[in-house]
C-alpha cells in the first residue's frame, strides 16, 4: 500500500464524540480497508469538544488503548472485577489501556481546547453502519449513579457468544462489499 495514512472525515459516534477512522480493515467509514491486511488491530482520531463527556459505554471483546494527543482527559473507568469506578487525569502523550467488559467513560475537563486522542484498538475495531449494523461498542444512556444503582449490569450483553457471531456476520458483509467494490475497480 503506497498511501500517507491520515484520518477520514470526523463522525459523530453513539458515544457523544467524533471518530475519524486511519486504518482499519471492519470499518465502513475508514479509506484505508485492506481486509485482512491489518485485521489485528485499528487505529482512528478521536476528538471530545471542551467541557464535553462520552457516554459511559464498553466494548465487550475488544481492548483499547486511548492516547491524549493534544488537550487533557479525564478517564472514568469501572473494571468487572472492581467493585468501584475509578478516574484517571491524563495529559497530552498519556495514555490508558480498557479491557474489554471495561465501563469506560472520556470527559475533557478543558473549557477552550478540544482533546484529541489515538485510538489503538485489538482486535481491529468493526464497525458497520445501518438497520442491520454493527458496533463493537455498547452505549448506556444512564448516569454513573444510575448504572451504580443497577450494579452495574451488563445482562443484557452477557451472551458474548451471540455477540461473537453477530461481529463475524458484520465481518462477513463488511469483506464481500471490499470485494465487490475491488471486482468494480
């Protein structure tokens, strides 16, 4: 591939943040989709606006890395096997790893600058947009306290396993629409 890696377009992601794919082979979005070629990790921009939060939200089977390039973060996280959430204050060249299952929260604290951070993803990230998509995230629309309240639940995405299939199924579609496209070129 003779190509400058740089990110796509800025979107807005279920979260509340913008994501701006580099490389990745399950990403709809991404100009760099070579499947298989780089399908053990993922790279994408990531931007929270000044004063502004993600949603809580975790990734049930794959593991991030978030890496503040510019701004500050704060980091609000809830492993599966601590009982309390947690917050992490990291600034620019500073990252923090999420495993999957991993409650995970990305407020930037600063009134005047965007954060903007690297997304390291393992395995590569898949995202597939539409009625019938796909998205390695799960976004709760509750508070803390609310999630708290709940103890934490994650029933409703307990069976993994269908999970698995419904990420290899958007894997699938993903790689026969590169294929079509490439036998269109």
């Amino acid at each position: 591939m003779k190509r400058v890696l740089e990110p796509c377009r800025f979107f807005p992601v279920r979260d509340g943040t913008q994501v701006a794919p580099v490389l990745n082979p399950w990403d709809a979005n991404a100009q760099a989709r070579a499947v298989d070629a780089f399908a053990g990790a993922s790279l994408a921009v990531g931007e929270i606006p000044p004063l502004c939060a993600s949603r809580p939200h975790l990734h049930p089977l794959v593991a991030q890395v978030t890496w503040v390039l510019d701004g500050r973060l704060r980091v609000r996280m809830k492993e599966p096997s601590s009982p309390d959430p947690y917050e992490l204050e990291m600034g620019r060249g500073a990252g923090v790893l999420t495993e999957p299952m991993t409650f995970l929260q990305l407020v930037n604290p600063d009134a005047l600058q965007a954060a903007r951070v690297l997304y390291v993803v393992t395995p590569a990230y898949v995202y597939l947009p539409g009625e019938n998509g796909y998205d390695d995230a799960v976004v709760f629309y509750a508070s803390w306290d609310e999630l708290a309240r709940d103890g934490f639940s994650t029933l409703a995405i307990s069976d993994r396993d269908a999970i698995r299939r419904q990420r290899a199924s958007a894997q699938d579609r993903l790689r026969a629409a590169a294929s079509s496209t490439d036998a269109r070129s």
